[in-house]
C-alpha cells in the first residue's frame, strides 16, 4: 500500500497509508547526534502517553503503536475537514467553536495542556465531532497560566487565520470553556496574559 506525506512541519514528518498515519520526528543534524536522539526518544514518549490519556478525554487520534528508538508514532486516521481550511465556510462555526471551548474545559480539568491550539490542529469528523490533533507540543500542568495561555493560542490563531469571523468565534469558544471547574480563574488570567503583550481582551 502507498505512503503518502500529507504534513511536514519543523518537527515531524505525517505520512499516510491506508487508514493509518504515521508521525516521524526528524533528526536535527545541529543537535550531537546521541542528544538528538534522547530527545525525540523522550518527546516520542510523552506524547504518546498523552495520546492514550486524552484519547478517553476528548475526540482525538486513536494510538496504534509507537516506537521509542525510531521516534515514531502510529494512529488512525480521521477522516473529516480540517477546520484552518473550513471554518469560515461553515454555517454552524458557532457551534462548532463552542465544541473546542467543551473540549479544551475537559482536557484542562485533566490538567492536560494542549501547547499549540490552532484550527491547523483541528479537525471535524465525518460523525460531526470536533478532534484535536498534534499533542507534540503538550504537557501535563496544573497551573491556570497555562491554560490561560492555551486560550490566548486559540484566540490569536482565530483573529490570524478566520479574520472575519474571529470575535464571534472566540466568544463561542469561551461559551463552551465555562464548562471547565477552573473557568473564571482561567479568563481572569487570561486577561492579564492579554495584558502583556498587544492584545487586549473584548468579550
């Protein structure tokens, strides 16, 4: 069966072959070559365990195997749109915003931190269920900054790439967050996150 590449980041090949995909941590040759390999070994490691986690947590890639000493990790594929490409299409992009604020409480109520919330990172299945995808920049943390933070990513990634809908996007997506025990602390925080760079808060 062919393998295809459908991504290529900074980090990480994704391949596809059949129903399956497979994320590859490329080498560094900047790093020494035993240091570059203890790090991809390590960040294979955590994100795989993060993946098994979150998979009972939210919609998200179903781990099939991973291999430390090749830093590779094997899921299913899901197939659905990826919303970077679509949510501005999308009549109901309210609702669907407010399914990432749910999903976002949850995974932060488990003290998981996403790292890198983007609608690139995102996508609606063909059972209307809205996946986060990429947990290679994740951690788990119990700290109300950091999902501050993970909200500011969210917030800054919906006025970049969904201009013409991002307000109303954000507040949908804060509509969904109040399901989180830690709501109100985090928006607070997040206000003071805002405050420090360029970016102010309007909702």
């Amino acid at each position: 069966m062919a393998e295809t590449i459908i991504a290529r980041g900074a980090e990480a090949v994704i391949t596809k072959t059949g129903n399956t995909i497979t994320k590859t941590r490329i080498e560094k040759s900047y790093r020494y070559p035993q240091l570059d390999q203890k790090i991809r070994k390590l960040r294979t490691r955590s994100e795989a365990k993060i993946l098994e986690r979150i998979f009972n947590i939210i919609p998200s890639p179903k781990i099939i195997s991973s291999d430390e000493k090749n830093s590779t990790i094997e899921m299913k594929y899901i197939l659905g749109k990826k919303l970077s490409d679509n949510l501005d299409k999308m009549k109901d992009y309210q609702k669907i915003c407010k399914k990432i604020g749910e999903n976002l409480a949850k995974i932060h109520d488990s003290n998981i931190i996403h790292g890198d919330l983007t609608t690139s990172n995102m996508i609606l299945g063909k059972d209307n269920k809205v996946y986060f995808i990429d947990y290679g920049l994740s951690f788990n943390s119990p700290r109300i900054e950091d999902r501050a933070v993970d909200l500011h990513l969210i917030k800054q990634a919906l006025e970049a790439k969904h201009p013409s809908i991002s307000e109303i996007a954000f507040k949908s997506v804060i509509e969904g967050y109040q399901k989180s025990k830690n709501a109100k602390r985090t928006i607070e925080q997040l206000e003071k996150v805002e405050k420090r760079g360029r970016y102010k808060a309007q909702y």
